[in-house]
C-alpha cells in the first residue's frame, strides 16, 4: 500500500525536504575560505596594544623605538585615525534620552576598559607588529574604576564618563494596567531576585579583517567576517567619507557569528583606517585573549520581578525591574539597550494577563561592551518568567505542566497583543505544551525521580515556555535613525545553458542559507536543486539588503527568493508561450523542461529558452525583450515581528555532594512556522540549545575589583564540551505566518532562548527537597553548594 | 640603534631551515623558532584547512596528523617537527581516508560553520582507527577537545558512529 501523496511527492519539491547544504562538502574538505586564510599581494599586518588600565588618562605615548623596528611599516595613535575617521555614537532615536559618549578608532586621551585598544602597529607580519608593541611606552594616569552596577548607580560615585550627570544610559518604563491593585488584591505573590552573569559569544573563528584600500582607484575593498557586509559597507563609507558605490564588503564563509560579529569594533575601524594611510592591505585577526577582552560580552542582567496570581493560580500581574551593565559605551550601530528592551518587553509573553509594569536601567561601567549576542534579552525574560511560573505552582501546589495550561495564551485566541505591546498573530503553546508532555514521558519521569530520591539520587525535571521574536520589520532599527536595512533583495538570472543564479542578500553563517535558499528558488521554478547556484555576502554582487540576523534569513530572505523565483518563472514562460504558440498559463515548468501545465508533457527544456533567447534572439517575435534576470526586493509588511514559540524540557541530575550539575537529556517543542529543510532547522536549534546549556551551567566572564577580565582563555572560560552536552530529543508545531506566501518564521535563537530557563527550573526542582533555591545564572558546583549550605 | 633593538632584530631574523613530509610531499621550509606548526602549515605552506582557533591546545581546530598520531599544531613548533610526516585535512581528502566520514557529516550536516571541522574529522579518524566500535560515551569522550560553538555534538556524534557501525558490518575493516 502506498501512502497518500503529499506536496513533498511532487517532481523539485523542495520545501519542506531535509536535503544536506551543498556548500558544506567544500568546508568538509578543508576548503573554507575564511576572512583568517585570506592572504593579499603586499598584504600587512596589524597589532594592537591594549590598556592594561580599566580606566586611565593617557598622558604620553612613545612610539619612537616601535616605528624604527625593521619591518615596521606604521605606527598610529588615536590622533593619526581622528584625522581620517568621523566618531560614532551608539544611540538610537526611539529610545528617547539615551546617551552615549563619541568613540573613535582609538583612544585620544582617556581608555574605559581593561584590553581597549590603544595604538595600532602595522608590520609585515603579525610577529613583528607584537615585538614592536613591545617597544612602545605609555604614560596612564589612573582614574577611579567603576566595576560593579551598585557603585555605579550611587549618586556621587565615580564616573565611567567625567563630565556626565552619571553613569545611566537609558531608563525607560512600561506601565499598563493597575499593577498595584493587581498585587493589593491578589491572593499569591511570589518574588525573586535573579543575577545573570556576563558572557560572549566565542565563535571558533574570531574576528578577522583584511581592508584593501586602492588609493589609483580611490576604491575601499574590505574582506570582513560578518553577518551584515551591507551594513559595513555604509559605515565605512560615511566614516571615512569613501562614496558607498567605492566601498565594497566581501564577507565569505563566517566561522561562527552569532550575532557578535555584527557590530563595529574599534579594531576594525582602526583597520580600515590603517590601509587608507598606507593604500595597502591590511589584516588584523584577533587572537583567543583579544577576542575575550575585545569582543563584545553580553546578559549581565539583575532582575528583582515578582508575580501576582489569584486564588486558582490564574496570573494578574507582574511587575520588574531589570539592572543591566553594559560596558563603557553603548555599540554602534545597533546599542546596547536592545537587550534590556526585549528582556522587559518578552517577560511574561506567553501568558494571558493584563497588568504589566516594568523598569529598565542601562548603566555604564568599566568594562567592554556589551551587546546583541544570540537570543538577545530572551533567555533573561524567559528564565524571570519560567522561574517565577514554578514558584506559584509550587505555592499552589500545581505541577509545571498544569499552571502553564492554565495561563498560556490558548491556541484560538489569536491575534493577541500583549501587555507589553507585541502584536501575536498566532502562536501555539497549548500544542507545545501537550507534545512537550507526552515527548519526555512526563509522567514516567516523574516517578523515576522520585524512585531515585529515595536512593539519594536527586534527579531534576524543568520545563520553560518561550516566545521568539524573528522577521523584524523596519520597526527595529530603522525607525531609530539606524541605515539598516529590513528589505532584503535577490537577483535571478537564467543562464544560456538553463541553470540559475541566484544573488542574494541574506548572508550565511553555517545556518544554511545558501542550501535554504536553492531549495525554495529549485522548488519555485521547477528546476534539480543542482541546477540552482547561490551566491551571497559581496555588497558589490549581491543587492543590498538587511542580511542574517535576528533570524530574518529563512522568513524574509525566503520569501524574496521565492517571489523572485515566481516572477523569473513567469518571464521564461512567457518567452516559451511565444516560441510555442501557446498561452502562458497553459505551461509550467518541470525539471528544467517547459511541459503542458495540464498534462505535464514535455515541450521544451528551459535551456532552449535561453539558448534562443540569448543567441537567436532574431527569430522572437519583433518587439519581444527577453528578461531572463529578474531582480526582486521584499521588505515584510503586516505584523512588526513575526513571534515564534515553543517550549523546552530537561531532565538533570545534582550531584549534592560536589554541586555538578549532570544534563541527562533535553526535550524542545518548536513552532517556527513553516519548516523549509527539517535537518537543518533542528540542527539549529541543537546548537542553539548548547549555547543556552553553556550559559546555564559554564560560561560567565569575571572580572576583578580592578575591571580586570580574569579568564580570557579557553582553558579558564568555559564553553560546553561533547562530554557533557545531553541528545536532544526535538519536536515540531508549524504554524506558518500568513504574512508571507513562505509562511517561514525564524528559529536560530529558540535553543538558547529557554535552555537557562529550562535548566534552571530543574535544578531548582532537584534541590527542592533541601529546600535550596538557585537564582542565578551561570548555576555553578560552588553556587549550588552555596545554596545547600554546603559550602 | 640600542643594543636591545638589535639583538632583538636578531632573533626575529634567525630562520632553521626544516625538512617535513606534508601530505606525502617533501617540502623545505624557513621557519623562525618561535613560529608553531600550524603557523607553517598556515601561513608558508598555504594550507589553511587547518585552522587556529585557541593557541593553547584547548579547542582542537588545529589537530593534524604528525607521524600518524593527531596532535594539536598548535602546540607543536615549526622546528620539532623537523624531519616528520604531516597530514593535513587537504592531505587526508585527497588520500580518501576521510571519504566516509565526510560523507557521512554532509549527509547529517554535522557541521555549521565548518571551522572545527576540520579537527573533528582528524580526531574522528584517529579515533576510529583505534577503536573499531566505540560507545556514543566514548564517542563524546573522545570529542571532548574539540569545541564546536555552532552544532548540539548530537550530529557530529550520529555521523561517527553511523560510520563506525558501516565499517563493522563491512567486515571490521578500518
Ligand atoms: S588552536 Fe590548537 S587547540 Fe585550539
Ligand atoms: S561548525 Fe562552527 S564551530 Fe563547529
């Protein structure tokens, strides 16, 4: 017997289908081309001495020595790039009142954070550039530290910037509903402070720029390991005040982003700078130390919230306040206050209540920066949320499953907007929540543990619903003042032999761009996946457009390649009704063969289209022009962000002698909408989900009283290791946006989004009966031992 | 000039000259004595499948095969490895050796943005030429100095075992 047909048994159906990413055979070969192996005709080096101060005034610079070193070819200060460079301040419009001071390449008189970069050497190779950092002596002044956010809040206390009224970037607050009644009449509150620690991204490859100034051309070539080269392509244009159609961003296979690689760097600035003084290549690839203390950090939140519910546990209110760190300045172009923004506006998001206050405060310290880094803000508001959730079970004596059934938002429910202003269009907690249940076997699990309590085996079950916000419209940044893009755009062209190409703005990663992107244009025209060829990240190819980030590559860069592919497949059959006498509605296209939409009999491959259409074109109809290339742009219109939901599960378990946290297995739930290549959706989430797992567990940047980074090496940060990572178990609920045809929403932040929450709830759940609570994160053996009083 | 300067000028200008196998080729090289291996594999002998991501012998993307063991070029200088054999990721595709692991890594996607790749596949092998049919536990043992920032593990893990479970039912050949 065979099963029914279903759109995937259709002749290049593609969508929907788990097809491995062509480009991966290249990277499995050893034949990456990262920015790092990038190697130019009279190519040179750059290194960068760095602060060893948190905070100092520079009073001399001797550079005397460094620039006499054979092979040196350059030494610049803060001054020498002043001159070429404009500053840059991290504010966006719409978040009225935030500050930020002016930052330039390098310094000119005052450094902010321990590891900021100070004087640029430029040598012929990496070794020689670091022996004549060597050489260099600077005179600091120290001046008072600003580490920790309770000092940095005390009014009269030292400044991160002398000359501000205080170390506060931005407040903000939202106020809806009648919180305090809420709580007055409320018949249970619960309440906890959390702490989140700081970590960063730690992308195997780190960052690497190679900027080729051409002064005969007055051309800017810069070869850049980023997700957004259009973006980049603007800022060293304005910056440096190089026409943009003379800037040319070529960002090729990325070793990991994540998001940190989106923002700009002092260093890389410096970079380019370095080449328009010397109109040669340059190339700087920061090293492991670098990358820890340059790079920017992110989290860093402490968050007081606390929750109001009636007597059935149906929640009425919460009400937040969220501290967050951010370093010296706030990054350009995209801020720092991105972060705290989405913490405030996701808490409580997947729940139906009405009265929601919340306090933001985003202060300045001596620290790096931090920044957007995968899933901003999502995994704080979850794990507030998740947290406070499974404290008002337990005080109602419900279990988890049973108090998120009751206050979820139901599935029918929708369009909803939420007390924070987020507009839903249709979400699916109440379909995640039942899969999730029956996919850990919930309730075997259950008695297992508390089997295994009895041995003194303290076992662990969490559960964190979450909502994810992908497909940002220009309501991000755009209407912040920010020249980045929400539009997407790709070029199709049939080629004289009948295959395609396809450029396109939507960058890759590792994610899958490039293979998502074939299989929707393949599926679309009707042609082998083979047949299509993508090409993306060269700003002078591909047409600009927003790029990979916030998880708009499938949803928004998919639905301008497949619209794309339409109106490509329109104009070839067009040119075949000519050449076959027929309307063009009666054709269609199957494996690259015009056939007879009604029959499907062959009548002509599309590569006698072009043949005719590139070489015969006299034999046409007069008047006929033949558009073999389309070029198509898509900017998402309807809801501002397309929200995504799912929930995660985890089973641990806590070893209360030494305080180790074992993960035993981890359970997601994912509703993404529609699912373009399965494999490659759940490997995203996979990878996501480690990263969220490392955060719960390992990672966290410390710093000394001094502002001091204490552990800038993989040895001494930890990220997670095969060993101790569980199998995850994935399951899917699609619900596809009606906004585009696609129907594809974004997936890359819902591992890391509710993995802290997850973990966090369970290990809370296996200390239960000590009667020991965990609020912070990253859950280390000494906290745990803390809270068991053990330690 | 000082005479700081000039012994350091010195030093920076001391290059030994060493004799290698790379990929079943012989090559001469110049290396400087502070320079690793993988700065030679890298940056002199263009070989940049074989990638830096830690310096300090944590991460395992630099892992070749010197002599027929895996050791991290990292931590290995340019002049140790004077006189030895060395196979790098270009090497070890070309010979095949790795043919079935990369396949079945593409097949799974057991990889993102490929950078640790290249590490994983030389662990891999060297794993699967020592134990014919290792445990997933030993599998992620096995793996557990070879970061990944991008994947779960899950995928590189299926991958590896899906080959080893291959090459035993094939008859055990390794
Ligand atoms: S670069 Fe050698 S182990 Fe990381
Ligand atoms: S695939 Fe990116 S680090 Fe492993």
């Amino acid at each position: 017997m065979s099963a029914p047909l279903t759109s995937l048994d259709r002749p290049n159906s593609y969508i929907g289908r788990s097809v491995p990413r062509p480009n991966a055979k290249r990277l499995l070969a050893g034949r990456g081309r990262y920015v790092s192996d990038l190697r130019l005709p009279r190519m040179l080096h750059a290194a960068f001495l760095r602060s060893p101060h948190a905070h100092a005034r520079i009073v001399a610079i001797n550079t005397d020595e460094a620039r006499t070193l054979e092979g040196v070819h350059l030494v610049a200060t803060g001054g020498d790039l002043a001159k070429i460079c404009t500053p840059w301040i991290g504010t966006l419009d719409h978040f009225k009142g935030m500050t930020s001071a002016p930052q330039l390449p390098l310094p000119l008189d005052r450094v902010v954070w321990a590891g900021q970069a100070v004087v640029a050497v430029v040598a012929e190779s990496r070794a020689i550039a670091e022996d004549a950092l060597e050489l260099i002596e600077v005179d600091y002044e120290d001046l008072p530290v600003v580490v920790d956010i309770d000092s940095a809040r005390e009014a009269g206390g030292p400044l991160v910037n002398p000359g501000s009224a205080n170390n506060t970037c931005f407040r903000s607050q939202l106020d809806n509903g009648t919180v305090d009644d809420a709580f007055a009449n409320a018949a249970h509150v619960v309440e906890e402070e959390f702490s989140f620690g700081r970590h960063t991204a730690v992308t195997l490859e780190p960052r690497a720029i190679v900027a080729d100034y051409d002064p005969a051309a007055g051309m800017l070539t810069v070869h850049h390991a980023t997700q957004t080269p259009y973006q980049f392509q603007d800022l060293y244009s304005r910056h440096y005040g190089i026409a943009e159609a003379r800037v040319r961003v070529i960002a090729t296979d990325i070793g990991g982003s994540f998001g940190m690689k989106l923002h700009v760097y002092h260093e890389d600035m410096a970079v380019v700078g370095l080449s328009i003084l010397l109109g040669r290549p340059v190339k700087y690839v920061a090293d492991r130390i670098e990358s820890f203390v340059s790079d920017i950090h992110a989290r860093d939140h402490r968050v007081r919230a606390r929750m109001a519910l009636d007597s059935r546990g149906e929640i009425l209110a919460m009400d937040v306040l969220d501290l967050t760190s951010i370093g010296a300045f706030s990054t350009y172009p995209r801020t720092s206050v991105v972060e705290g923004n989405q913490v405030i506006r996701l808490i409580g998001a997947p729940y139906r209540f009405k009265n929601y206050r919340a306090t933001l405060e985003v202060i300045f310290q001596n620290k790096v920066q931090t920044s957007q880094y995968r899933a901003v803000g999502h995994p704080i508001a979850c794990a507030v949320t998740e947290r406070l959730v499974d404290l008002a079970a337990a005080k109602l004596g419900l279990d988890p499953f049973a108090i998120r059934a009751q206050n979820v938002i139901a599935d029918d429910a929708y369009p909803q907007t939420s007390p924070t202003g987020y507009r839903f269009e249709a979400l699916s907690h109440q379909a995640c929540l039942k899969r999730l249940h029956e996919l850990m076997n919930y309730g075997a699990l259950r008695v297992e543990q508390a089997d295994l309590r009895k041995r003194s085996v303290y076992r662990g079950i969490g559960i964190a619903t979450f909502v994810e916000i992908t497909n940002p419209s220009p309501a991000f940044y755009g209407v912040g003042g920010a020249r980045i893009s929400s539009q997407d755009g790709a070029i199709l062209s049939l080629t004289p032999s009948g295959e395609v190409r396809c450029l396109i703005s939507v960058t890759e990663q590792g994610q899958g761009t490039e293979a998502i992107i074939s299989q929707i244009v393949a599926d679309q025209l009707g042609l082998a996946q083979e047949h299509v060829k993508v090409i993306t990240g060269d700003t002078e190819v591909t047409p600009h457009g927003g790029a990979t980030w916030a998880c708009r590559g499938a949803g928004i860069g998919g639905e301008t390649a497949l619209q794309a592919a339409r109106a490509l497949k329109r104009n070839i059959l067009e040119i075949a009704a000519l050449i076959l006498q027929e309307q063009p509605s009666a054709l269609d296209i199957i494996d690259g063969e015009v056939v007879d939409a009604g029959t499907r009999n062959q009548r002509l491959p599309i590569a006698e289209i072009a043949r005719i259409a590139y070489f015969r074109s006299d034999t046409l109809p007069p008047g006929t022009q033949a558009q073999l290339t389309v070029s198509h742009h898509f900017a998402p219109q309807g809801y501002p962000f397309a929200f995504t939901n799912g929930i995660q599960g985890c089973s641990l378990e806590v070893d209360v002698e030494t305080g180790f946290v074992k993960l035993l297995k981890h359970f997601i739930v994912e509703d993404c909408g529609r699912v373009i290549n399965p494999m490659l959706v759940d490997e995203q989430l996979r990878g996501g989900i480690v990263q969220g797992l490392g955060a719960a567990l390992f990672e966290e940047c410390r710093y000394s009283e001094t502002g001091q980074l204490m552990n800038g090496s993989l040895a001494d940060y930890l990220v997670p290791m095969p060993m101790e990572m569980p199998d995850i178990v994935i399951a899917h609920v699609e619900t596809p946006t009606a906004d585009t045809e696609l129907g594809a929403k974004g997936v890359g932040e819902a591992g890391t989004a509710a993995a802290s929450a997850c973990v966090l709830n369970a290990v809370n759940d296996a200390l239960a009966p000590f009667g020991a609570t965990i609020n912070a994160v990253p859950i280390t053996p000494a906290r745990v031992l803390k809270a068991l009083k053990r330690f | 000039m000082s005479g700081f300067e000039d012994s350091l000028l010195d030093e920076v200008d001391e290059t030994v000259r060493i004799r290698l196998v790379v990929n079943g080729r012989k090559v001469v090289c110049e290396v400087a004595p502070r320079h690793t291996l993988v700065d030679c594999l890298r940056d002199t002998l263009e070989l940049t499948g074989t990638h830096a991501g830690c310096e300090m012998g944590a991460c395992g993307a630099c892992l070749v095969q010197l002599d027929g063991r895996a050791v991290h070029s990292c931590l290995v200088f340019a002049v140790q490895a004077d006189g030895a054999t060395v196979n790098t990721i270009e090497g070890l595709t070309e010979s095949g050796v790795l043919a079935e692991l990369q396949a079945e890594f593409h097949r799974r996607n057991a990889l993102q943005c490929g950078f640790c790749t290249p590490g994983m596949l030389v662990n891999a092998h060297e794993l699967l030429s020592r134990v014919a049919q290792p445990s997933r536990e030993e599998i992620r043992d096995a793996l557990s100095g070879n970061y990944c920032r991008c994947t779960g593990y899950e995928a590189i893990i299926d991958a590896i075992d899906t080959v080893a479970k291959a090459r035993s039912e094939n008859g055990g050949a390794t």
